[in-house]
C-alpha cells in the first residue's frame, strides 16, 4: 500500500507543477498572440498599398508563434528562452505574460498606419481601433502600482482651489473669443474647413495629415467642437482654451513636484494672464498645446526619475507621443527630454527602477507616434514642409539673404538667436499672428525674469534649474533657425518655463526672509501674491486693454474678408464680383468659405468682363473694390449702370474697400457701421 505524501512533499509537488505549467500557459499567449498579429498583418495586405507596415506586425507575429513554440518545452533551448524571458520581465517588474503584450500593442500601432494610409479618407476603419488597442495594450502590459510618496497627497483644498484656478483660465480665454481677436485668419479658417471635412464625412483618418501638413488629430479635436457649437469662430477656438487651460494646470502639477506648492500656485496663477499664452488660447491654431505637453512630459519624468513612480513614466511618455501630433516646435521635446535625462543621471544616479521605468516611458512614446513616425518615414517631404515654410534652411534661401545683409549664413542664424533672445525682455514680438508692440515680458515681469535666470546658472547643477536652461536654448536655437524674429508663434512653448523664471525669485526672497523672521511667514507670502497679482493685471490690461481694442491682427487682407463676412452675413446678394487686383482674390482667404459657406464670387481683372448688362438681373449685385482698384468704379458705373457706393473701413479708420451696388439696395452694403461710411 503506497504512503500518502506528507504536507511538504505536497506543497513541494504543487511549486513544481506551478513552475512547469507557467512556460507553458506564458508559450500559449505568445503563440496566440502571434497568430492574432499573422491575422491583422493578413487581412491588411488584402486592402492596403502599405506594405511597411505590414511586414513588421507580420514579423513580430511570426516571432512570437516561434518563441512560443521553442519555450514550450523540456529542452535546453526552452528552458533557456524562458530565463531570459522572465529575467526581462523580473527587471521591467511585470509578469511574463504582462510583457507579452506590450510587443503586439507596438506592432498593433504600425500596422494602424497602414489601415489609415495617406489620404483624408481611411483606407479602413480599422486603424483607430487598432492604435487605441496598441495603445492600451502598452499600458496595461507596462503599469505598475507604486507606494504613495509622503507629502505628495493632494488635499481637498488644493484640488479645489486648483478647480476653481482652471474655471477661471477657461473664462479668461473662452469669452468673447468671436469677437476678440475680432479677424478669423485665414489660417483658422483653414483648420475650421479641415475639421468641418470630418463633420461632413469627406475625411476620416486622424493618422493622417491635414491643412499646413500638420497632423489630422488636431482638426478632429475641432470638429468634435463644431460638432457641438456650429461651423462658428467659437467652436475652432475654445479648443485652444481648453489647451491654454490644461497648460495651467500641468505647469502647476509640475512645478508643485519639483519647487513646491507656493511656488505652483505663483507660477499657475502669473501664467493664467500671461498676454502672449492668453492670446493663442483665443485663437484656432495648434500651437498652445505645445507647452502644455512639454511641461507635463517634464514634470511627470521628474516625479517618475526621483520619486520611482511606474504611472508617472508612462504619462510622460503619453505626453511626449502626444505632442507630436500639434505644432512643429513640439518634435524638440523628445530631444530635450533625452539631454535632460542625462543631467538626471548625473544627479541621481541610474538604478534599475529608474531604468525600467524609462523604457516604459520610451515605449509609451513610441506606441502612440508609431503611426505617424512611419508616415513621416515614408514620406520625409511632410515632416519638413511646414517648418521649411518659416525656416531660414530652406535650400537657396540663407545664403542670399546673408550676402543681402552682408553677413554669412552663420552669422545670420547668431544674429537671429541674438534677436529671438531679446525678445523675451527687450525687443517686440512679431509675427503674423501676434505683434503686439512689447516683449515676451515686461515691467516687473521681466525684472524678476533676470533674476530668476540668474539663480538658475548659479544652480546649474540641480537638475530642475538646468532644466529651464535648456528650454530656454532650445526655444532661442528655434528662433535662430527661423524667419521673423523674434517670432511669437514659436515662442509660445516657453511660457511655462517663463512663469517658473519669473515667480522663483519671489519664493527665494520669501525662503530667505522666512529662515530669519519665521514670525513674517504670512506677511512675506502674501506681499509676494500680490506682486504676482499685480504682474497678472499688467499682462491683463495689455492684451485686454490695450492690444484687443486697436488690434491689427491676421493682416490686412484678413480685415478685408472679415469685413465682407459682416457684409454678407447680414444680406446676401444674388452676385458678388470682386476687384482685387494682385493683392488678393475672392477665394485667397478660406475663413470666409468657412463662415459663409453658402456665399460665392468671381473675381473681375481688366478689362472687367462683367455679365451683360441686358440679362435678366438677380436682386442685386455687389461689386468689391479695394482701393487700389478705385479706377474701376467709373467703369462699372458706365457699364452697369449707376449704383449706390459706399465705403468699408477698419476700426482704426483705415479704407478696407469700396462697396458697388446695384439692382435692389443693399440694406448691409448701405449701413452705417463702424467699419463703414
């Protein structure tokens, strides 16, 4: 009669079968997970042109049918495929079968790229599910609980006061932003007809690339706005307040992580009014959102580097990814990001949590970019293409305009970092856009701004300082490189950086009067929040009170097309002709086919060939005329018979056009307006 096993024999017996059947059920989902990329790949060869793509999520799947198949079992290599297996995964600190997935989820994002393809519209449907899939495969495969870090809670208090800060930026940026700026550019109407185009159907694909080249995430975001609000100024723009807002927010977590709470809420509270970032925020472009994710991806790999926080790698790495799909100034955050990590190291030493969790965060960067870094890689054209239109690297470009100067094309670029420079405190912005006849900072703003700069040299060692040294010369190298200088549009990304310049000063004198006076703590801090206060009402009144009512924003073939949307808006004629001359034609500024879809013209050139005057007329006809044309009137009046002439002007009295109308008056073209006499 054979003995029964004692408790020990039992429990060593049970360890055994666990470690024998854990290569096998690992061996099982790697060949799953193989046969579900073999699949994926399959069908995507049937429908897509793309074969990049393709190939890599078909070889990753082979890859893992094979290593399934060699793990499962008892030999030597089996056993050796396991170790390093799990040692991969001992060292990434997640299970095997965790780490399993994050591969498939990488290759699961570039086969999305040839689901998407190349146009507005999709090549399948599939390709959404398929990057959000990878996405969150990646993740999940990736995510680790870390302990709670003492004095890193949030309490009610902050959480509300830090609500209640954002309602209040989203205020800021979001009233009135129809009317001030009171132009919609033609750039913003551009991005509005882009987006529109997802509202109607005829473009689908958020992998691909849209209006300017700029990747088509950006304009899907509007069009869940015109979605909701119409195909209106509003509906483009409050996107950009909500990412002018969301910038607040990540500068206060960031800052909060690394200098402190009071310096957070300084740093939020200047950057909440700042000027130039209240102004992009109030405008459809893309821009704003580059500085809300270099200062989140910044903050949130300081917290994972110093602190060991799985989730903070990842949301850095979500934030680098991310940023890749707005604006053209955000493709140096993964490179400053890595120049950074290196004075990291420096400072706290690399271990293997620190290690692991950036390449999770690597990961995390990669899976979300993956489709559009195959885009770019198979046409490289595109990445350049916007950039190359305010560059001064454009091929044939730099080197006459450096004799012009008479300078070498080295000395062009010093000279317009030197410029780019100065604009933070010295010399007016310019651009298109915004030129609003001061610097980036002003008055006291600046004051402390040079201070701060000061003491971040002093305390170039420390990682956190070095930090905004380096944003810095990235955003002064960008200007360098760039036309127009000091250009606003391209500066934006440093207005987190400039708010933590400008407020640690503040914190310092409070720090050193608090460590000899503990008694004046409340009287320093709140002496402080009112010189902060008083910097946010100065960059207040000069964007609200100043810039805002004599404004000449978005040019001035812009203010003549926004002229003819208040024109047409309120009576819309049977024809419209427009006289333009060389300047401009009737369809050169999109933001009027986007307000007034329905409204149409022709352009007129001498010798004016106009219907005959003997058809049957509509209501009425209008002819535009801009003043450089005036000769035309008479010729029209002789042709067409006499009508009714008025004047458009500009808020600053400027002569926009003249306004011919003849048949049945027209109520619009005979007001008395302020932009008309």
């Amino acid at each position: 009669m054979a003995l029964l096993p004692t408790d020990s024999q039992a429990t060593v017996g049970l360890t055994r079968m666990a470690s024998e059947s854990a290569p096998r059920r690992a061996a099982g989902m790697w060949i799953a997970s193989g046969i579900l990329l073999e699949v994926t790949g399959g069908f995507l060869l049937t429908i897509s042109p793309i074969r990049a793509g393709v190939v890599i999520a078909l070889g990753v799947g082979c890859g893992l049918i094979l290593l399934g198949l060699g793990a499962g079992g008892r030999s030597s290599i089996s056993k050796g495929l396991w170790r390093g297996a799990t040692r991969l995964a001992d060292w990434v600190d997640v299970s095997v079968e965790r780490l399993t997935v994050v591969p498939v989820g990488l290759a699961l994002a570039i086969a999305a790229r040839a689901a998407a393809g190349d146009d507005p519209r999709a090549i399948s449907l599939l390709y959404l599910p398929l990057w959000l899939t990878a996405i969150i495969l990646v993740l999940v495969g990736l995510w680790k609980r870390s302990p709670r870090t003492p004095g890193m809670a949030w309490s009610r208090w902050e959480t509300a006061g830090l609500v209640a800060l954002a309602l209040g930026c989203l205020a800021i940026r979001a009233w009135r932003a129809g009317q001030s700026p009171f132009v919609l550019s033609g750039d913003e109407g551009s991005a509005g007809l882009t987006a529109w185009e997802f509202v109607t159907g005829d473009r689908n694909n958020l992998l691909g690339l849209g209006w300017f080249s700029f990747p088509a995430l950006y304009f899907w975001m509007l069009s869940l706005s015109q979605t909701l609000f119409g195909r209106t100024a509003e509906a483009i723009r409050w996107v950009s307040a909500v990412g002018g807002t969301l910038a607040v927010v990540a500068t206060y977590a960031a800052v909060r992580a690394m200098f402190g709470r009071r310096v957070a809420w300084w740093a939020a509270a200047w950057l909440a009014l700042f000027h130039e970032h209240v102004f992009f925020s109030r405008i459809a472009y893309n821009n704003i959102w580059d500085g809300a994710f270099l200062i989140l991806a910044a903050g949130a790999l300081w917290i994972g580097w110093t602190a060991g926080k799985r989730q903070a790698f990842l949301l850095a790495g979500l934030a680098t990814g991310l940023a890749q799909y707005f604006y053209t100034t955000s493709h140096v955050i993964p490179v400053l990001m890595a120049c950074w990590l290196v004075l990291l190291a420096w400072r706290f030493p690399p271990r293997r949590d620190r290690l692991a969790g950036l390449a999770c965060a690597a990961a995390t960067a990669g899976v979300v970019a993956a489709p559009l870094v195959m885009l770019y890689l198979a046409h490289p054209d595109e990445l350049i293409f916007t950039a190359s239109r305010v560059s001064m690297l454009v091929p044939g470009w730099i080197g006459p305009a450096a004799a012009a100067l008479g300078t070498s094309p080295l000395g062009l670029v010093l000279e317009q970092m030197q410029v780019t420079a100065l604009g933070l405190t010295l010399a007016e912005l310019q651009g298109v856009y915004y030129a609003p006849g001061v610097a980036m900072l002003f008055s006291l703003s600046a004051v402390l701004f040079f201070l701060g700069l000061l003491f971040s040299l002093v305390r170039v060692r420390d990682p956190r300082y070095s930090l905004l040294l380096l944003m810095l010369l990235a955003a002064v190298l960008v200007g360098g490189l760039s036309i127009q200088a000091p250009n606003s549009q391209r500066m934006l990304i440093l207005a987190p950086v400039l708010a933590i310049l400008v407020v640690l000063p503040l914190d310092e004198l409070a720090r050193l009067v608090e460590s000899s006076l503990p008694r004046f703590r409340l009287a320093v801090t709140i002496a402080a929040s009112m010189l902060v206060l008083a910097m946010m009402v100065e960059n207040g009144v000069q964007l609200f009170g100043r810039y805002f009512p004599g404004e000449e924003y978005g040019s001035l073939n812009g203010e003549v097309t926004q002229s003819m949307i208040e024109l047409f808006a309120a009576d819309h004629p049977g024809a419209i002709y427009f006289l333009g001359g060389d300047r401009m034609g009737f369809d050169s500024i999109p933001s009027l086919a986007y307000l007034l879809p329905g409204v149409t013209g022709r352009d007129l050139a001498p010798p004016y060939d106009l219907p005959d005057a003997s058809d049957p007329m509509p209501d009425h006809r209008v002819f535009i005329v801009l003043p450089e044309q005036a000769q035309a009137l008479q010729t029209l009046e002789a042709r067409y018979g006499p009508g009714q002439v008025t004047k458009r002007y500009n808020r600053l009295g400027r002569l926009l056009f003249y306004v011919l109308t003849t048949g049945k008056p027209s109520a619009a073209a005979l007001s008395s307006s302020p932009s008309s006499s």
